[in-house]
C-alpha cells in the first residue's frame, strides 16, 4: 500500500473479479468447464490464449469467443447450457460490496470499478452483484479497449473521471496490476481481505 497523509482522497477505483466477488472466467472457472462438460483442456486453454485479448478488450462478443474456443466442432450440449455455467460461476463477495456501499454512502468519494472483463460477463456481473447501485463508472476493458495491467487503461479512467492520480487509490488483489497505477502516481492496495482492506483505506483517511 502507498500512503500520504497530507493528501485527500476523493476518487475510489475498485477491481471486481477477486475484489468484489469471484473471478468471472479465469483459470479456476474454466478448469471448472472443462471437468462439467468433459472439454480436452489443452485445445481449449490454446484457444482461450488466443482470443482472451480480443475478449476482454470488447473486440469480440461472448458467442465469437464461444464459436472459437468451444463450438468449432459438434458438442453434446447446447451454447445455452454452456454461457448459463460460464455466468454461474460468478459470485459476490458481501463484505467487500458492503465496505463500498458504505464508503459510497458517505458522498465523500466518487465511487468507479477498474477491471478487466468481457462484455456480456461484465454486465451480468454489474447487476448481479448490485454494483450499479454503488459506483458511478465502469472503467472496464470491454469499454476501454485496453486491460491491465496497461498504463493507459489507468491514464484514461483518470482523464475520464476527472481524477487526481494523488487523489486516487486503486485495490486490486493482483501485484503485477498495481504497479502502473503506483507509476502514474495513484494509491494503491493490494486486496486481501475486508477487513485489511478497511485497515488500509483508513491509514489513507479513507473511511466510513
């Protein structure tokens, strides 16, 4: 975690998948898939690798990334089963949305998730988790055409939102996605529980 006592914070960005809930289709989710729908894993995390990039940068919808990963070749289950299990695997983490409602609640801090997800997972995950209640942008890389931990993703949600990078913290359960945010100035901590994550927002002056 990055500190500075003498300076305000007044932007939050929070990442979703392992932050504020499960991952939506990372590596455990589609080990997942591949044991429920009897997959041959070594094709599928081939074609996965090649078009994840495209996927999560908004380039290619979820029923392209299904036609070249799953269904480039007759399956005994249907495109609804499969896209039903994919958005199954996505669960909410209470107590980290109930620490952002509160910060949200206090009209201290304008609220923005960071993250990167596909298009239709993303949604799903916004309303699923009740997120369109709390925060009041979406920097997402199906929206922003860039993932992290790209500097510019970070350059362009702070242009978008108007935001200081010293009056910005960004949490996110990865190391290797914080350090661009640290190198354009922005606070940052590194998720690992709700309540560390209360303790290290409050150390910014971050509170409820």
């Amino acid at each position: 975690m990055t500190t500075n006592a003498h300076t305000t914070i007044t932007h939050v960005f929070f990442d979703i998948g392992g932050v504020l809930g499960t991952d939506g289709w990372d590596s455990t989710q589609r080990a997942a898939a591949v044991a429920r729908f009897g997959l041959d894993p070594a094709p599928f995390a081939e074609r996965h690798r090649e078009a994840v990039g495209t996927f999560e940068e908004g380039r290619m919808t979820l029923d392209e990334y299904l036609n070249c990963t799953v269904f480039h070749e007759p399956r005994p289950f249907s495109r609804d089963e499969f896209r039903a299990f994919m958005l199954a695997q996505s669960h909410p983490f209470p107590q980290s949305i109930a620490l952002a409602r509160e910060l949200a609640d206090t009209r201290r801090y304008r609220m923005m998730t960071l993250n990167n997800e596909s298009t239709e997972l993303n949604t799903y995950r916004l309303q699923h988790f009740g997120l369109r209640e709390i925060f009041v942008a979406y920097f997402s890389s199906c929206w922003m055409g860039v993932v992290k931990p790209s500097r510019y993703i970070f350059e362009r949600a702070l242009s978008f939102s108007q935001a200081e990078a010293e009056r910005s913290v960004f949490i996110d359960d990865r190391d290797r996605n914080l350090d661009p945010a640290k190198a354009i100035g922005m606070h940052t901590i590194l998720f690992r529980s709700p309540d560390q994550l209360r303790q290290d927002l409050s150390r910014l002056g971050v509170t409820t």
